[in-house]
C-alpha cells in the first residue's frame, strides 16, 4: 500500500499515452495495471499543494482557500486569457506572469468529444492536449503572449466549441475528421478579424501554422455506456478494475473518476 497526497495524471505520449498516478513522491505506472483490481481510500486529509497546510477544502484543484486568493495561478484570467492585466502591474504575482503568460501560446483545434479550440503554452503541447482526452489535434496559430492566445481563441468562439463534452468524451473516441481542412476553413471565415487582432497586437504577433495533425490514442480496453462518477467527498473508497485512462479519468468498472479534480487529497493506493 502507498499512502500519500494525489497530483493530477503524468503522461507521455508514444504509440499509445503512458500515465502514471503521482502518489506522495511516487509516480504510479497505471498501464501495466489496466485489467487489475485498484483501490484508492481517501484518508479524510487535504494539504495544499503550494503551502501544504492541512485544509478542510480543496479551492482550484489543490489549493487552500487563502492561496486561492493570492497565487497568480488562481487568478480568473488563467480561465479567461484575454482579461490578463500583467500590463496594468495589477498581476498577483509579476514574475510567475513573466514566466507563464508573456511567453508564447498556441491557439489549436483539438478533437475530443468533437471539435473545439483551445490555447496552451508551448512547453504544455502535447500534455494539455492529453490531458483533454483528445484523439486528434492540431496547431494552428502560435502568438506571443497568453493574453493574446485568449482573444484568438475568442475570435472562434462563436463558430466552433471551445469546451469538451467529458461525458461523450469518455464513452468512447469521437470520429476521426480532417482537422487541417478545418483549419484552415476557419482561418479563412476569420481571416478579417484576425487582422485585426494582429494589427492591434502589432505585425507578427500572431504566426498562422500549417502543421500536421497529432493523432492520440489511449490504453483503454472497455469504455463506460453509462457514466458513474466517483467522488471523495461523498465515499471515500474508490475501487474496482482498471478499464482504462483518458485524460485525467480513470475507467472503472464501478464508475470513472477525475484524478485532477482531487489533487492534494490524501489517499491509499493498493493495487490487488
């Protein structure tokens, strides 16, 4: 048995996704398990993932209520880029902003439960797209800051999805479609406003990409036809045969659990 706080999945994209379940300081390989009896107990304990105080909730995946309010990484243009106020000297943390938002961002078609859009930084690429349970994606344009990334991504959104229906999603892979033909058909509805936004940013910012598409597969053996969350909160044993991991969800025969969701939870890992 492992004890230890829960982080979100590791992974390493090959012929099929790698991932492992960070456990306290051990990584767990989980592909060598699927088909295997697991058990996760949450011991009623949450640590904070950046001051590992004990708390009695978890606030933004992982973080005590005060270091909610305070870390950069909290603050509400992590979830909408394009209201970023870096510029304005207002950012929480100034220096962790250099470091993740005014560095270059890919704006990308992904295909999850369907096509969508999305933004990640470049170290993030193909980890995010993973992350997302996306069997298809693509990048399409590469800006230089994350605030830029936002109003790119914004620019799509009234012609194609920008969140993934995780239920669908983890029913089983959606169809294959051509994402560069895509692509570039939204470029061309877009091409005036992305213009625009370029002549607004200045020349150059915004770079448009003519890369191949990514296909992702994921070591599943047996989807869900109904879907079944498992959640600490409410029981704190999670058990049953490993089916499978896409994105940050671990198939189940007994129902599918979000890992990312209970970071900094305190767990004991068995595998039977």
């Amino acid at each position: 048995m492992i004890t230890g706080t829960l982080k979100k999945l590791k992974s390493d994209l090959q012929d099929t996704v790698n991932y492992w379940l960070p456990v306290g300081e051990q990584d767990i390989a989980l592909n060598p398990l699927i088909g295997q009896s697991i058990r996760l107990e949450h011991t009623g304990n949450i640590y904070c993932l950046n001051c590992q105080t004990k708390t009695r909730k978890s606030y933004a995946q992982g973080f005590c209520f005060p270091c909610m309010q305070k870390l950069a990484s909290c603050d509400m243009c992590i979830m909408k880029p394009e209201t970023c106020h870096h510029h304005k000297g207002t950012c929480r943390d100034p220096q962790w902003g250099e470091d993740n938002c005014m560095v270059p961002h890919y704006v990308y078609l992904s295909n999850t439960s369907g096509i969508k859009v999305g933004i990640t930084r470049h170290t993030q690429i193909p980890i995010r797209w993973i992350d997302q349970g996306a069997t298809q994606a693509i990048p399409i344009f590469r800006v230089k800051t994350r605030q830029q990334s936002g109003f790119v991504e914004t620019a799509f959104k009234d012609l194609i999805a920008d969140k993934t229906n995780w239920r669908a999603m983890l029913k089983g892979n959606a169809e294959p479609v051509d994402l560069a033909t895509r692509a570039k058909q939204l470029k061309e509805e877009l091409k005036t406003v992305i213009g625009e936004l370029e002549q607004q940013f200045g020349e150059g910012s915004i770079e448009s990409l003519e890369d191949e598409s990514v296909d992702i597969s994921y070591p599943v053996e047996q989807f869900p036809t109904k879907i079944t969350s498992h959640n600490f909160d409410k029981n704190p044993v999670v058990e049953g045969i490993l089916q499978g991991i896409k994105g940050q969800y671990l198939l189940l025969d007994t129902g599918v659990i979000n890992i990312r969701k209970f970071t900094s939870y305190e767990v004991n890992f068995d595998d039977q």
